[in-house]
C-alpha cells in the first residue's frame, strides 16, 4: 500500500493524534489499518475489508472487531508491567485481569483467555452472570478470578466451590453483611475462602467516573468498616485467609497524578493491613488506564495526561517505594484495565442514507415590491466581509425571524416565507464560505455558522451502538473512511436512523480540537458512503438498548495476517426483527397469525385479491426474518 502525505487529511482529521499508529490514509484516498507482525507491519485497505464483507452478505451497518488489536493490547499493558517490574527492580510480578463487563460478548472473552494466558491474564466478574462465564473458561493456572459486587449465597457458594476446580477465584468484600454471608456459607460447605478487601480511598478523581472515588463512592469499606472486618476474621480465625486488597478509581482517570496518589494511600492502608496480622499478597489498583480519544495529550473527560508506560512506571514504583519505605515485601500488582485492553479493537462502520441540506445554492430574486424584511435581507449581501461577519449574521438572523412573526400572526402567506427561509440559507451558506481559514473570524461567529450544517442521515441506532455518545457525551473519533484524497466541502452532523431528537452527534474530534461538525463530502450519486466510528470495544456492545426495536448489528471479527491477507475468523448476524420482537415479548408466529386472519378477512370482502394475498404475507414473513437497519 503507497500511503498517502497527511498535510491534507491529517490537517482535518488529526489521525495521527488519536490513531495511535493504527491507521493511516492510503493514496486512493481509503483508510488503511496498520497492524504489527512482530518487527514488521503491514497496512490494509479498510474500505476493501468492507466490501469484501457485503459481498458475504454482511451488509452495514458493522461492528468490526480486529482481533490483532486485542492481542496487540494485552500484551502492551502485560508487558509494560514487566518492563517496568525488571527496570525499578520490584521483586514481584504483575497479575492482570479483565472486567467482563467492559465486554461481556463471548468471542470476545475467549479471545482475551486465549492471548492472556501467556501472561496469565485473568477475569473480573460483578456478578452470578459474569461468574457463569468465567467458570466455563480454561484460565491459565496462575491467572486470578476476582469476584467484585454484590453477592448472595448462591454466588458465594459456587465461587468457593470454583476453587476446587483449580479456579484462583478470590472474593472481594464490598461490605460488613457481606462478610459474614461468607463465613456462612464457608463453614457450610466446609471449603476456607481466598478472600479480599475493597478499600475506600479519600483521593478523588476528576473526569466522568469521579463518583467512582473517594470516600462517597457507593462501593467499598470505609476505614472503620475494614478494622471491623479485621476483627471479625480474627474471632473466626479467618485472618490468614485475607490475600487482597482492592479499590478502583473507575473506568477513566485522565491524570497520572491521581493514579500515582491513589497508589500511594491504598499502599498504606495494605501495610497497616499487614501489621494486622493479615497475610497480603496481592494488591489490586482496579480500573482506570484511560483512552485518549481525542488524542489532546491532556487531562481532560475524553484524553489522558499519560502513556501505558508511564501508567505502569507511576504504579510499579508508588508500590516499591511505599513497601520499601515501610520494611514490607513487595506484593504482586493486579490491575483491572478493562477500556484500554478492548476500546481499540473495535469499530463502527455505516453507511449514509441521505441528507438534508441547510442552504440554498440559487440566487433568490427579491424585487421593489417584496416585503421589506425580504430586502433587508437581500442587502445584507453587499456588505459581507469577514471584519462585519457578526453583524451580517446578525441582520439575516433579524430579518428572518420578523418574516416567520408576520407569518404566525397571518399577515403574510407562505410563498412569502419561503422566500425567507431560501434566502436565509443562501446568505449563511455564503458566510460559511467567507469564514473558512480566516482566522480574523470569532469562535462564536464559526460556532454560529456550525449550526447550519447539513444533517448526514446515517444507518445506525446511536441508542444501540453507542449509548455512551447519548448518555455521557463520550467523544469517539469518526471520520469518512474513503475520498480521503478529496478535500471535504461539506459541513455536517450526524442523525441515526430512529425516531429521536436525541439520536444525533454534533461533537468530533477533528486535529484543531473538537468540532460541532464533521467535514464530510458531497455525495456522489449511487455512492455507497461509509463512515467509521473508532475504539467502541468498550461498554457500548452492552450498554446498548433497543430504542425504536433496532437491535444488534452485524458482527465481524478479522485477523490480519502478515502477508496482509484477511481472514473472517468469527461473523453474528444481526438481530432480526423477530428476535428483537421476543425481547419486548412478543410471540412473532402469534403476530404472523393474527396479520394473516386479517388478510383473510381483506380477501373474503373483495378489497384483496388472492394473488395481492400472497404478496402482502410473503413481504411480511420477510421484513419479520430481515435485518432491523436499512437494506440496500
């Protein structure tokens, strides 16, 4: 593949900021992934993949997972442990494990088994569910299997029960009541507990998982609370069995100094912990190695401060030099790095089905005998310079909105508002063109003309695919993935394909910071046009809901191999409108029925005939095995 010089796209787009080497455009203008083969890389056509997949009968839109970028993950994370373990002389081991929740699909669990298992990378699991699929896993002998959340007997049981399988499943205590649940059932079934501890930290974070932290966070015991339990273990003789202590910070921290602090006092409550007589062996740091999507370096709700390296230096020596300083022996480091391990290995790709344009390309003709709002406006043509941008905008703004009074209060007809409403879009458009590059224009004049931007009508349910963009404002990077070599005319946000005022995103990350619009081009007549949604491996496959009854999409997952060829290791159909249908317990053969009785009646009246019979049900039986999206 011959790349393509970024001084264009990359002015726009900025991928070589939050691309993290991953991709690149190529010279016929389509994004190429780049992956690692050990000392060799190799670079693919994204837009070749893709078509490749529709000729399968995978149509868009697509979650597409790169199962190189998974392993290539692991074994970043794992080995900037080691690194830094052998490099600051920390005489112990690192032993991470991955939150199931992130990523609870099951390709993908089996995968992070399968590439953990030279590191012997283990499983986090909240709950009976996330249990169930962690014991049907082969983890690798050494690897740890941590039970976090609220558990009841029947969790407790089959955790311990677990142990006698070789499992190395520990339970963390989240609460007093908790504690003595597993004393219970211990004693019951006569099997001792690996147990932990999960600590309450008075440093707080900044970022969206704030709550996550400090001593207010609904998880966790206070310092009270874990003397009590230290108590308690001591009456039961249950002490030795205390082999780890835990907090999380949550699932972002945007500042190494928050890691660096927040490593610091869990290290003293472990040491104190120890003085307890507690035999502590692990240490488990919980979440929070962060994504920089926006690729600002900066520590900010959607960027990091800090590079994986710098995550485990920070962590690996605030553990040496606290358990140095206290005379205590190194532990083994656990942590619970979820969004960093799967966020890059997955990717959303959709097509535009149409748009809706904010402008008016045709010169309107106002003459003497039109409204006088209509001339004023007509006017404001002959003084559009960028020095009087602002008060351009602000006249054609005026003008138009006295034409849509008059129209409210019946003293004009609408051929009248037309005339307003074409002409206040020819004159912004031609602002917008005035604007561009000239940096003597305000923040808020751009802002201002950003809001007129075309709407791209695009085949996703932002609902199903990233509740995250709806719920939290979670910025990911989005960009056309071909005509890259085209420079983009267009400005436009993006509508999904459900009934919501919501369904929308009007935030990008383009290379001169964060946008209300994408750049995007015209489309070409027949042009299938394709976009990309980038790092959606993380949360958003199971946060999603069924807004409008559009359900899962279809499902991809590529290995690339070193010679560049492309092999579809894994494929799950979308959810068809039947299945997505027993969600909301429906009984679609008792709805086939019902329709079909109607269709009969139709027919038994004369309004149907027997031929128009057969073609209404056939379509019906097929839009009820079809897929929920758009299809071409």
């Amino acid at each position: 593949m011959t790349r393509l010089s970024n001084s264009g796209p990359e002015a726009i787009y900025g991928i070589e900021r939050w691309g993290k080497g991953l991709f690149e455009v190529l010279e016929n203008g389509n994004i190429g992934l780049i992956t690692q083969h050990g000392e060799t890389t190799t670079t693919t056509d994204l837009t070749s993949i893709l078509h490749s997949l529709e000729e399968r009968g995978i149509a868009s839109p697509i979650l597409l997972r790169i199962a190189n970028n998974l392993q290539s993950q692991i074994d970043k994370i794992n080995n900037g442990f080691q690194t830094a373990i052998k490099e600051l002389n920390y005489k112990n081991s690192y032993r991470g494990v991955f939150p199931v929740k992130v990523n609870q699909q099951a390709h993908v669990i089996e995968k992070i088994v399968e590439y953990g298992a030279p590191h012997n990378f283990g499983l986090e699991v909240g709950s009976k569910p996330e249990l169930i699929i962690a014991l049907g896993q082969r983890l690798a002998t050494e690897s740890l299997l941590i039970c976090n959340g609220i558990k009841d007997s029947e969790f407790i049981s089959l955790a311990l029960l677990s142990r006698k399988l070789g499992f190395n499943t520990v339970l963390v205590l989240e609460s007093v009541s908790e504690l003595e649940l597993v004393l219970k059932e211990s004693k019951r079934i006569g099997i001792r507990p690996a147990l932990g501890i999960r600590i309450k930290l008075n440093n707080r974070i900044t970022g969206n998982w704030a709550l996550s932290s400090g001593d207010r966070s609904a998880f966790g015991l206070s310092a009270p609370d874990v003397l009590h339990v230290i108590e308690r273990l001591k009456e039961e003789e249950f002490l030795d069995c205390l082999l780890l202590q835990h907090f999380h910070l949550g699932s972002q921290v945007p500042d190494i100094l928050d890691v660096r602090r927040s490593t610091a006092e869990a290290c003293r409550f472990f040491v104190e912990l120890r003085k307890e007589g507690a035999p502590l062996k692990y240490i488990d740091l919980g979440g929070g190695l962060g994504i920089d999507y926006t690729g600002e370096h900066k520590s900010t709700e959607n960027s990091i401060n800090y590079t994986t390296t710098e995550y485990c230096n920070n962590i690996v020596e605030a553990v040496k030099n606290t358990m140095d300083d206290a005379g205590e022996d190194h532990p083994i480091i656990v942590t619970e790095s979820g969004r960093a391990t799967v966020a890059y290995s997955s990717m959303l790709l959709f097509n535009i089905l149409d748009v809706t344009h904010y402008e008016d390309r045709e010169t309107i003709e106002i003459g003497n005998d039109d409204l006088r709002s209509l001339r004023d406006m007509r006017d404001v043509e002959s003084y559009l310079t960028p020095t009087r941008l602002q008060e351009c905008l602000n006249d054609v703004t005026f003008y138009r909105d006295e034409v849509r009074r008059n129209f409210g209060r019946g003293e004009i007809g609408l051929r009248d508002l037309v005339k307003a409403e074409k002409l206040y879009l020819h004159l912004v458009s031609r602002m917008r063109k005035v604007a561009q590059g000239d940096e003597w224009v305000s923040d808020d004049v751009k802002s201002a003309l950003e809001s007129s931007a075309d709407i791209y009508h695009a085949n996703f349910s932002l609902f199903q695919s990233l509740p995250d963009v709806w719920a939290i404002d979670q910025l990911h990077p989005i960009i056309p993935i071909q005509r890259l070599n085209e420079e983009p005319t267009r400005r436009a946000i993006l509508s999904d394909i459900t009934c919501d005022s919501d369904g929308k995103v009007d935030q990008f990350v383009l290379a001169d910071g964060i946008s209300n619009s994408l750049p995007v081009h015209e489309l070409s007549e027949g042009e299938h046009y394709h976009l990309a949604v980038f790092f959606v491996g993380a949360y958003q496959e199971t946060l999603g809901d069924l807004h409008n009854l559009f359900g899962d999409t279809n499902v991809a997952t590529i290995e690339i191999q070193p010679d560049g060829d492309v092999n579809l290791i894994h494929e799950v159909e979308g959810d068809t409108i039947a299945e997505v249908l027993r969600y909301v317990e429906y009984d679609p053969l008792a709805l086939s029925n019902s329709f079909k009785k109607m269709v009969e009646e139709a027919v038994s009246k004369k309004r149907l005939t027997a031929g128009e019979r057969k073609t209404i049900m056939t379509a019906f039986k097929e839009s009820l095995n079809g897929y929920t999206y758009f299809e071409h």
